[in-house]
C-alpha cells in the first residue's frame, strides 16, 4: 500500500512539473510572440517613414524639375515674342518707307 502511495505522489509531483513546465514554456513563447510583434512594429514604423521621406524627396524633385520647365518655357516665350515684336516692327518700318517715297505709276498717275 506504501508503494502505491509513493507511486501516487511521485505521478501527482510529476503532473505538476509538466503543468508548471507548460506554463512557463507558454509565458516563453508569449513573450516571444510579443517581441516580434513590437519588432514588427518598429519595422513597419521605419519603412513608413522612409516611404514617406522618399516621397517628400521625390516630390520636392518634381516640383524642382516643373519649376526649371517652366522658367525655360517663359524664357523661350519671351524670345518668341521678342522676335515677334522686331519682325513687325521691321515690317512697319519697310512699310513706311516704301509708302513715303512711292511713286505712283499707271492710271492712277493720270488724275
């Protein structure tokens, strides 16, 4: 009867480590788990940031590269309507001296 009782207490004190056992394994892999996830976190946080960076960046090159388009558009306008200007104001002098100094010829002469 004796042994039976030791065998009794042997299998209850053994039962009792394995449950002990398990929770502190369960309590090893949950904060494991927590781990990561911060880890993950941290991580996701990181690569937005950058993400977000590399966007400001390459928005602040688009507008650069607009901003430059642009002031050579305006600049090549200008000569545009430079040349323009000169080209009438060329023909609006030819015009005038042509006009003074033109002799009339023909049937128009004759009045």
């Amino acid at each position: 009867m004796e042994i039976s009782l030791v065998k009794a207490r042997c299998e209850a004190q053994k039962a009792k480590l394995e449950a002990e056992l398990k929770v502190a394994l369960e309590q090893q892999v949950t904060e494991r788990l927590a781990r990561v996830h911060e880890d993950s976190l941290r991580q996701t946080g990181a690569m937005r940031e950058q993400h977000r960076k590399q966007l400001l960046d390459l928005s602040g090159h688009h507008e650069r590269e607009l901003g430059s388009q642009l002031a050579q558009f305006r600049a090549e306008l200008a000569e545009r309507e430079e040349r323009q200007r000169r080209l009438v104001e060329d023909y609006e002098l030819r015009y005038r001296a042509g006009t003074g100094g033109l002799v009339i010829q023909g049937p128009l002469a004759r009045r």
